[in-house]
C-alpha cells in the first residue's frame, strides 16, 4: 500500500497486476477496494514486450496517476524505444520497480 496525492486528493493505493485476455501485462490502482485507474494500455506492440513490461498510459486523464507512480518509484522505465499508437507519441514501457512489487495488493 501507498499514500499518493492524485487529482488533488490524497489517498492510499494498492498496485495490482495481471493479464490482459490475450497475456499482455495489466497494471492498475485499486482504492479503498475498489478498481481506481489502469496504468496499463493494451497495444498490438505489447505483445512484443517481455512479461512484466507494460506501455504506461501516461496521456489524458492518466497524467496525473502516471505522474505519481513515477514521482513514487514504483515503475522503472526499460530501455526500450518509445512507441506510436494513432495520435499518441512517445509511449514508453514500464516495469514494476522493487518498490513497486512491495506495492502490489493482495
């Protein structure tokens, strides 16, 4: 669990992780038990990520949980490429820091 002051509020946080239906790495918030936001995008190019890599939504109305988990030191960047998907550039992969895995929920 983690404490992290998103749209202006503060508030206490769990990181969760799955799969999406075709195995690509899900990550998400979840507050006070319920689902909160999804760090995560499904894009054709995860499927080229290795597992635990993810694409960050870090565009819209994610900038600010991007921001905060970033600021927090749960997701390291990996060095690769940064993508394109439609209208958005410069999508980048992430993955769960050490203190990330300390933030997942159970």
């Amino acid at each position: 669990m983690f404490k992290a002051k998103i749209y202006g509020e503060e508030g206490e946080f769990k990181l969760t992780q799955g799969k999406y239906s075709n195995g690509n790495t899900y990550v998400g918030l979840i507050s006070e038990g319920r689902p909160y936001a999804t760090l995560s995008v499904n894009l054709p190019q995860s499927d080229l990520l290795q597992d635990g890599e993810f694409y960050m939504k870090e565009w819209s109305e994610n900038e600010p949980v991007a921001q905060a988990v970033k600021q927090l030191g749960l997701v390291e960047a990996t060095p690769r490429i940064p993508i394109e998907s439609g209208r958005v550039s410069n999508i980048r992969a992430y993955k769960l820091s050490q203190k990330g895995m300390e933030a997942l929920g159970e």
